[in-house]
C-alpha cells in the first residue's frame, strides 16, 4: 500500500514509519529532514506557499498516496503565535490543497487532547468543549477543523493523543520522570503527587494509527481520543516506572502546586470504533525500560 507520513522524521513519524515498511508498506516520508525510516524520504516544508504544488507534482510522478498519516506539527512549548500557524495551520492548509487533485482514500491527522483546554468534567470524551486555552492547542483545533472540510473527498480520523514517551522521546513529563530515577535520583512531585496525568507509549499510538489503516470508522469524519484508559495520578505513574527501572530513587511528594490540570481521556470510542486497546500500566513500564536499557 502506497503511504505517506507528514512530519516523518519526528518522533512518532520515525516509529511509524520503521513499523509499516516492516508491514511491507511502501512509505513516503515527508519532511523537512531526512526520514531513514521510511521507503522514500521527501524533503518537503509543508508551511510555504509553493508546498501545495510540490505535492501534486509527487503525486503525479509517483502515484497518489492512498493513506496520508499527517503527524507534521509544532509541538506545545516555546515559540509565538505564528510559529504555531505556520507549523500547524498552513501546513494542513497546503496539505489538503495539495492532494485535492487525487485525494486518498483515507487521511489520519495527529492532533492533541490540549484542545480541551482545562476540561470540567474528567474523563473528558470527544463531546467535551474543544479550542485550547495556548497556541499549540488552539492552532491544533483549528487544523482540525480544517481537515474536517476535506472529507467530502477522503475519509478523515482525528485522533486526539495524549503527552507520548519511548525511547528517543525527550520532553513528556514520563521521560523526565525516567532520566531521574536512571540516576537514582530523588522523584519529586508536585501536589502532593495527587495530580491525574494523560499518557501513552508511542507503540500504542502506531498500533492505533495502524488499525485505521486496516479497519477505519465507518463515518466520513471521526475524533477519536486516545489515552491510557485509567485515572492515574504522578505518583501512580513514578512508582511504576521506578519498579521497571529498578531504580533507587526515592519518591517525594511535597505539596508545592503544579501548574498542570487534572487530565484523562475518555477511550470508550476508540475502543468500539478502531478495537483500542493500550497496555497496562506495567507492561508499558517494562516495554520502556527495556528499551532504555537497550
């Protein structure tokens, strides 16, 4: 199957990449570095003016995509407002503009659960109020909202993902967690260590993403949260890791407040709709300790 990734040589890029070229998948990466991991590698800036016309020219050279997994995205953090428009608003703008000549059958976009914003009522499902309350949310939203115009040609999945972690991952709250405890370090939590945080391995992730591809929604346009499935505060999360880790460190609860919000994700749509199923807390433990060690 003929596939393309936006933003392959980022973090879930490159895992998914590495995982459909061993499905025996032919992939494009597009990027604006080189993605060893996929079939072909396109260096491509999805932001600029021109991207809508180098992407109708790679289709009619190469073959049109019949999946495009579109994971190209600023990522929350530092930078103005139009960093966050450029990275994630015109580049779904250029994107679909580009493949509108021969759309895919099916186009999977990565956007966040940040578009909640601080949701008032947790587990927060796929109904909950939608904007983001910071750049990196609000721009995400908004290319949904974009991508959602298009599925009167192609098949759309929004899947709203959680912070990810896994080797190579470096700024999740799970990863900062683990550099501690590697060096036996004390784990000192915020809030007494009560907060309820959102997380997933990014295996879970390409195992999601890959069950789109195999059996999508029947609905032209769908959202669909992913998460753990399980109300888990920090220190839920650090004594787990630490056991994985067999670490030292000891675990520190102290009560100065985090400046993050209570967070999880209702998965009961991804379960029925595309058979989610994300691993227990200590399997995913074991899974990123290993290969951390490895």
């Amino acid at each position: 199957m003929n596939i393309w990734i936006t933003g392959c040589s980022g973090f879930l890029g490159t895992r998914l990449a590495k995982h459909l070229v061993a499905e025996q998948h032919h992939v494009t990466g597009l990027s604006r570095r080189v993605c060893a991991a996929a079939t072909r590698s396109v260096p491509i800036d999805l932001s600029t003016p021109e991207s809508p016309r180098e992407i109708e020219k790679l289709s009619a050279e190469s073959g049109a995509p019949e999946i495009v997994i579109h994971a190209a995205s600023k990522e929350r953090g530092p930078g103005d407002l139009a960093d966050f428009v450029n990275a994630n608003v015109h580049s779904t703008s250029n994107l679909i503009e580009g493949l509108a000549q021969q759309p895919p059958r099916l186009i999977v976009y990565t956007s966040t659960l940040s578009v909640y914003g601080r949701p008032s009522v947790i587990p927060v499902d796929e109904s909950g109020p939608a904007g983001g309350t910071v750049p990196y949310g609000a721009t995400k939203r908004w290319a949904e909202q974009l991508i959602e115009t298009f599925q009167r040609y192609s098949r759309i999945v929004v899947l709203r993902l959680p912070s990810l972690y896994g080797a190579g991952q470096v700024d999740s709250f799970i990863d900062g967690f683990a550099r501690t405890a590697q060096r036996n370090e004390p784990l000192e939590l915020f809030s007494r260590g009560e907060l309820i945080r959102e997380a997933l391995h990014v295996s879970d992730v390409v195992r999601a993403i890959d069950n789109c591809i195999t059996q999508p929604p029947d609905d032209a346009f769908s959202i669909l949260n992913l998460g753990c499935g399980q109300r888990l505060t920090t220190i839920e999360w650090a004594h787990a890791l630490v056991d994985a880790l067999d670490s030292k460190s000891a675990i520190s609860p102290v009560d100065r407040e985090a400046s993050e919000f209570d967070l999880y994700a209702d998965i009961s749509a991804a379960r029925q709709q595309i058979a989610f199923a994300p691993m227990s807390l200590a399997d995913s433990m074991k899974l990123y300790a290993d290969e951390l060690r490895g």
